[in-house]
C-alpha cells in the first residue's frame, strides 16, 4: 500500500533518520578510535530511543490516518492488520 504522506511529515521523518544516521557515524568512529566501551554502549541506547520515537510519531501518523480512513471505508480487517502491528511493535 502506498501512504501519501505530507511534506512536513517527510520533513520530520528525514530529519530524524538523519540524525539517526550521524549517531550511528558517531558510534563507528568511537569503535575505531577504541573509545571506552560505556561511551559507546550509551551511544547505542540513544540510537534505540531514537528509532522508538520516530517509530512512535509514524505509529501514531499511522493511526490518525491510515487507520481512520481504513474504518471510515468499513474495512475491518484494519484492527487484525493493528494487533499484529502492535504485538511486532513491543517485542
């Protein structure tokens, strides 16, 4: 299924995947520069919670959108396509 998503949506999502993708730069080079094992494991709890947030925000776009146009067009099966979603989503 293709999203249309909007401009400012776009916008916020590549912004985070950008700074996601410095942060991942930043681990790499702690790695090759030996940096002390704390920094870098720290680095990489950041990065996770990075990815949970943007996961959260399309999630929730998700919702506002996908899902409420999917139930105001009586597709039903939208609620099987969620539970399975959310159960992938909290694993």
């Amino acid at each position: 299924m293709i999203v249309k998503r909007s401009s400012a949506e776009k916008k916020i999502i590549v912004n985070r995947l950008n700074r996601i993708k410095g942060q991942i730069n930043g681990i790499e080079k702690m790695v090759e520069t030996d940096r002390d094992c704390n920094d870098i494991l720290i680095q990489v709890v950041a990065v996770e919670k990075s990815l949970k947030s943007m996961a959260n925000l399309i999630l929730e776009n998700h919702l506002y959108k996908c899902v409420t146009e999917d139930l105001e067009n009586g597709n039903l099966d939208v609620i099987d396509e969620l539970i399975s979603l959310f159960k992938r989503f909290n694993n």
